[in-house]
C-alpha cells in the first residue's frame, strides 16, 4: 500500500496509526521502513501517531517526516535485551 501511495498522483500525504501496533519482525519492520522512505522521496509527506511508541513502532516512526504522540502518552524503549 505504501508503495502503491508513493506512485500515486492523488496522494499527498500518508498518515499512519501506530497505536494499535503490535510489532513485528526485523526483516519486516525494515521493508515497511524502505517503502516509507520511497514515499518520501516521492515528495509526499508521511506522518506516524500513537498514544505510546514502543520500540517497533518507533522504528517505523524513524522514517517519517513528523512523528505525533499523545500528551498523555510516550515512548518506552525497552531494547532487545529486555
């Protein structure tokens, strides 16, 4: 879809909800990423929200142009040895 937006005219922003986000694996995580960034280079902006990012979502959210989190949320980088 992320590419598929990145090619389209009509397109001019791509927000994506990131509280719901449950995570996934690295290789995943890393293609969602790289598609993101084709979006961007496509000149549309893309912006990520979430009431709490934890680590995945945060590395999705490294991609975009604007990063937005809840006031009463946050961020909780726990790592991979946790």
């Amino acid at each position: 879809a992320l590419r598929t937006a990145a090619a389209d005219d009509r397109i001019r922003l791509v927000a994506i909800g990131l509280s719901g986000f449950l995570g996934g694996g690295q290789v995943h995580l890393q293609e969602s990423g790289e598609a993101i960034d084709e979006v961007r280079k496509s000149g549309k902006k893309v912006h990520t929200f979430a009431i709490a990012y934890l680590d995945d979502a945060l590395l999705i959210a490294a991609h975009a142009d604007e990063v937005w989190v809840d006031p009463q949320g946050g961020a909780f980088i726990t790592g991979p040895g946790s």
